[in-house]
C-alpha cells in the first residue's frame, strides 16, 4: 500500500470585523469565519472602540487586540475553539479594568 502525502496549507487571517455579538475574520484562503463575540469575554466587555482597534500577529495566524489584551488564533477558530481564559483570570482582568476607569 502507498500513502500519499497531503500538503495542507495553513489559512492565515488579512482581515477581521467585530460587532456587538459577531467576530468575523476573513482568511488568505477566501474562507471567511464568523464566531459569537460571547466566546471571547474580553472582547464581550470591550468597548466598540476598543474591538476595532485589532492587528494581524505571526503573519496572520492570529489576531491580538492590544488594549484588552486578547489574543485569537485562526487554528482556534477553525477548530471551533472558545476562550480558554478561566473565570478567575476573567474575574481579575475584569476588577483591574473597573478600577481603571
């Protein structure tokens, strides 16, 4: 028996928007994906402003906002992946962000 190898060619994120509930990142592969904001809490308690404000990291493997300290990866959101960010951690980044206002 042969086996054949594949070449799988990884999509790397060019472009992204984020609403009130939709995070949709457009991929160099023509693929666009759209995923609930509510799996990313940060980006949930993020202002308008603040969710525009994104950049491509490592040649588009992913996505960081800055000011919110959020970072996605194009492999998890084609895995169908949520924030991993436990609820302490949230709980925390959520308490220092109330007393910076």
């Amino acid at each position: 028996m042969t086996i054949s190898a594949i070449e799988v060619k990884q999509a790397h994120a060019i472009g992204a928007e984020v609403s009130s509930d939709t995070l949709t990142v457009e991929l160099d592969d023509g693929r666009t994906v759209s995923v609930p904001v509510a799996w990313y809490p940060r980006l949930s308690h993020a202002t308008q402003e603040e969710r525009a404000e994104w950049r491509i990291v490592g040649s588009g493997e992913g996505l960081h906002w800055a000011s919110i300290d959020e970072d996605i990866s194009v492999d998890g959101l084609l895995a169908g992946r949520p924030s991993g960010e436990s609820r302490s951690s949230l709980s925390r980044w959520l308490e220092q962000r109330s007393g910076a206002v």
